[in-house]
C-alpha cells in the first residue's frame, strides 16, 4: 500500500483540527478592549494547542518522509492518534475556561499523553514493517525526547492537583523541546541518547 | 477519468466528518470531574462513531487501490455513500443524548445501514465497471462480511424498541468485526463465504 | 500554472461546505418519533443542497479533466465560484427554518443563480485561455443545460412571492436536470443544443 | 524536504479557513428581507475577509510553484503564516458585530498586519534557502507592494479610534491592491518598485 493517501488523509485531519479550535473561541462580549481580557486565556490556550498539533503535523511528516509502505497495523494505529489529535480542541476548550481549575489541567495533560503514546505506537509499527535497520529505526534511536515528554506530562498531570501552574508550565516546556531545538539542543540530545 | 481526485474529495469529506463529530461534544458544565460524568456517554457514542468512519475510510481506500478509473455512475455512488456518512455526527449527537431511547437507537443503527447498502452499491458499480473477473471481484467475493453487517443492522433496529442495550451492543459487535478481525476471524470468514 | 493545487484547494472547499452544513441540522428536541419531525424539512433542504454541490463537484471535476494550465483570471474567477457556494449552507439554514415564507425561497434561487454565473464565468475564462477549438469549448457548445438551469432559477425566484412551492419544485428540477440525464435527456439536449 | 504535503497542508488550512467563516454567520430572526439587514454587514466582513484569504492562498501558491524543497524553519513560518491566518474568522466576527467600534476595527487590522508579516517571515526563509539569485528574489525584489500594505495596516490601526471608516475603507484598498492590479497598477508598482 502507498503512503499518499494516509499522508492526505492524516493531513486532512488535522489541518482541520487545528482550525475548527478557533470555532471554540468566544466572541468578546462588548466591543471595548476589556471585553478581549475573558478571552486571552483562551487565546493562550489556543496558541499552545496550535503549536502542539503543529509539532505533531511537522513530526509526522518527517516520520512519513522515510516511510515507503504501509499495512492495516500502521493504518489503526495512524486512526489511533488522529482519535486523541482530535480530542484536543475538546480539552483546550475546558482548560481555557477553566481559570486553573486542576482537572481540566490534568485531563488536557492526559489527553497529551494519550497522543504521544499513541504516537509512539505508530512509530513502532512502522519501524517493525520496515525493518529495525530501516532509517526510521537509526532515526528514533532510543527515543529519549519521546520518553522525556511522556515522563513531564505523567508529571504535570500529578502536580495539576494543587501546582496548576506548574503544569501549564511544564506543557509549554514540552512544547518548546520540539520547536526551539533545532540546533543545539537537538545535537546535546542526540549526543545523550546516542542516536 | 482517474480515480485521484475522486479519492481527495472522499478523503477531505471523511476527514472533515469524523472532525467535526467533536465539535458536537459539549463542554463539561463544571471544572470538577463529576462534570465530565455527563459527557462520558457522548464521548463513548463519539469513539464509537469515529471507530466506524474509520473503517469506512479503510476500507474505502482499499477499494480504490484496486479501482483503475470511474465513471459517473460511479461519482454519484460514491456521492451517495459520503451523504449517508455525513448524517454520522447527526445521529451521533442525538443518540449521545438519549440515555438509551428507542429512536435515537435505531435511527444510527437505519443511517449505518444506509451506509453500508450505499457502500454495497458503489461497490457493485465500480466491479460492474471493471468486470466481474477484475481483482475487486474477487477480493469481495460474495461479500459475507458485509451481508451479515446489513442483517445485524437490520437486527439492531428491530430489538431498539425494548432492547436498547442489546443493540447498541451489536453496533459495538459490527465494528469490532471489521477492525479486529485482521487475522484469525478474517480467516474464518474466508472459508466460510469462500473468497 | 498547474491545475493540480487549483483542483485540491476547490475540492477541499467544497468537501468543507458540503459537510458543515450537517452542523446547521438541529438535534431534535426530544428521544420521540415525533422530535424529528421539525427536522425533516431540514433534512430535505440538506439533501437538496448536498445534490446541488455534488453537482458542482462533479462538473467542475470534469471541466478541469480538460483543463491544461490556469492563469491569475481562473483563479480568481474559481474563488468567485467558490464565494457563492459557501454561501449555500446559510441560505440553505434560512430556506430550512422558514416553513415557505417567500424571502428565504427567492434568496436560495439568488444564490443559486449567482453559483451559476459565476461558473459560466469561469468556463469562459478557460475557454478564453485555451482557445475556441479547445476540447472544453466544444463540450460546452451553446450551454443550453447552463442557459436553461439560470432561466429556471431566475423563474424561481419570482414565483417565490405567492408560488412558493413551485419555486421549490424548480430547484428539484433543475438538480434532476443535471443528475438524472446521463443517457436518454443529455442526448435529447445534445441534439437540441447542437454540441 | 518535498513542498507537495506543506503546498497540500496549507491548502487544507486555508480552505477550511475560508469556509468556516461563513459558520459565523448569524441565520436571520425572522423571515422578511428586513431581517436581512442585520446580516448585511456580516456578510460585507466576510466578502472582505473572504477575498483577503484567497489572496494569501493566491499569493501562497505563487510563492510555492517557485520553491523546490523546503526545511524545518519554512515548515514552522508557513505554520506561523496559518496561525494568523487561523484568527481571521474570530476577528471577523468581531468586527461584523460591532458596528464601527474602534477596538474591533483595529483589531481585524492587528491581525491582517501580523498575517502580513508572517507571510513576509516566510518569503523571506524561503528565499535564504534557495540563495538571493532564486527565481523567488527575483519576483520579489524590493517587495514594495508588501511594505506599502504593511504601512497601510499600520496607518488602519491607528486610524481606528476616531476615523473607523478610513480604516475600513483601507482594509478595502489594499484587498484591491491585491486582486486588481493584474496590468495597470501591477506594471506602475513594478516601475515604481524596480523588481
């Protein structure tokens, strides 16, 4: 089976993920600078969902770029992590009005974690089709950054109940690990990972 | 005509249908997690739904891999089947709702038969326009799975009214019967329909 | 220019509009039979507009099957085409809810007929850019179908006030008018139409 | 890196973008074309929105057909570019129900000028990949049309509080600037500009 369709499909998905979570923000309810304040926690919110379901599109392109065949197996599993992209607007939308509460915190932290496992599930389907000397596999490595982001989730879901804050911290700095280290930080972890 | 863009319009349809779906769960009343009890029904009725359009998309794409080129029965059979798909997040609303009524129960179970008789259809017109000796024939064969799928619907709706458990059992049944059985039930039903 | 990116993004904007007008379909009120009563003239009015786009869909789908190389004039002429369809799912919301009061009928026709200008507008620019001997330019002949669908809604439109289903029965006709003919009316208007 | 699946992505963004917005378009009160009228300056924003998005997509898909591949910072300034994007239907929203309120007013131009300097980011990461003598710098050149909306937003924004209609009115004229210009002006800019 050809990669294309699973690409365009998945693409899809959550091209319109990432575009109907804008639906979810609220209208201001004046027409005064003010009535913008109820709605940039919102924002926030927003922004951090966009660039995770960003960083999960750019990832899954590059980890499509080294796949030359697909079966049923990568198929599901494809399914299973678009089934928690999607849940994203859902638990962005609690947790953006939620003003700290600690469950939407930690749920949104679940639903993160549910992704990047089922990420990591993906990834292993493809490298078991592939062949474990398959660029893929020389690519993931030992998955270190992988293992790092579901360990800080596991984390800020238990500190949701009564560090919030340090939740969402955590969620942003999970964030940054996969946008900022294009360089340096990427060859530290490399070198640690031995990838 | 070729069938690509016909895949990328049924793609696009599929991707924004089980998209979409999410829109329709309603955000948690509360912050606590007793206010999450209420959408748990949702949430199920939404897996559910999800699990089906993805099997329609599998497949679907499996039946254009062996699909050479379209006509225009052919466009509006396969027009006709995304329409049945796209009722999906409407009974899926109504029946998330419902807390077990009869004709939200049975109203899925008459769009999911819709569905799969307008899947059958398609896929009648494409093996008419192929030939009966074309791959796609032989692959389906006398179709086992995908009559014993009507009957259960068929089944499903009748027991709706005083059954409304054993239903929404069955429609769990149908999909598992399609994503499961990758395997040994596969084979079973292999060498019972004789494909 | 190439057409492929033009065909993707159409098809992508008419999937959209096709599938988010199922959101504009209420839930019905109650778990009864009769709570979907209220419901079902919305549900023809979908159905008619999911025919009208499929419509669109198709055709454009076969126009652009001859259509070598694009210029700034087509795309913008297929925004234009684009524009008036997105607009179908809130006249078609409008016409849904209004029991057949004459405004939302004529309006619905408007939009229709504005659909089908804008696409007659886009047939003449890329017959214009591939030339009179082109092979869409002799597909398209005089456009009596064309010619005559504007005619029948412009006729709508103004029997909207005091005939109202007779407006409705005209968007029917005309939808029948570009679905059914496959065999025996497209050869009668071929012969009357002299393409 | 292959610039098909970020030409398809940004594709899917945008025509999702554009065709949401029309989601946000209240259905009239009543049935009478008076109940119309409150709809008309909805629907003016979103006409104007509507063209400004199939700029960026024209304007994208020119800048595309002249990039051979791309790297992981274009990746991240298209999605910065789809970000802004992405904001266009909530500010719309704002404006349309504002009725010449400044705040709304600028807002929508803070938006459209961020939009217009992402894209710029963009343009420019696209061009140091390919070097200062790509096809790409060439077109660009001095970007004088780019720089002159910039200004013009800019001058919008601050406009706003006080002379809204002067802002609205540029909002206007720089969407013009845009879609007009195919001959006259674009050959006066390209004089002016020196590209």
């Amino acid at each position: 089976m050809k990669t294309s369709r699973l690409e365009a499909f998945s693409d899809g998905v959550i091209a319109i993920i990432i575009t109907i979570m804008v639906l979810s923000l609220r209208k201001p309810a004046g027409t005064e600078l003010e009535s913008l304040r109820p709605v940039l926690p919102e924002l926030l919110t927003y922004v951090l969902s966009f660039v995770y379901l960003g960083i999960y599109w750019n990832n899954h392109h590059h980890m499509l770029l080294v796949t030359r065949s697909v079966n049923g197996a990568i198929l599901w599993a494809n399914l299973h992590l678009l089934f928690w992209l999607s849940l994203i607007p859902f638990v962005t939308g609690w947790l953006a009005e939620s003003h700290g509460a600690p469950w939407p915190i930690a749920l949104y932290g679940a639903v993160l974690l549910a992704a990047a496992i089922s990420y990591t599930v993906l990834q292993a389907q493809i490298i078991r089709h592939h062949g474990s000397d398959s660029p893929l596999a020389a690519a993931v490595g030992r998955d270190f950054k992988g293992k790092l982001s579901m360990a800080m989730y596991a984390a800020a879901i238990a500190l949701a109940f009564g560090f919030g804050w340090i939740s969402e911290g955590i969620y942003v700095a999970v964030a940054l690990l996969w946008v900022i280290p294009d360089r340096r930080i990427e060859a530290v972890l490399r070198d640690v990972s031995g990838t």
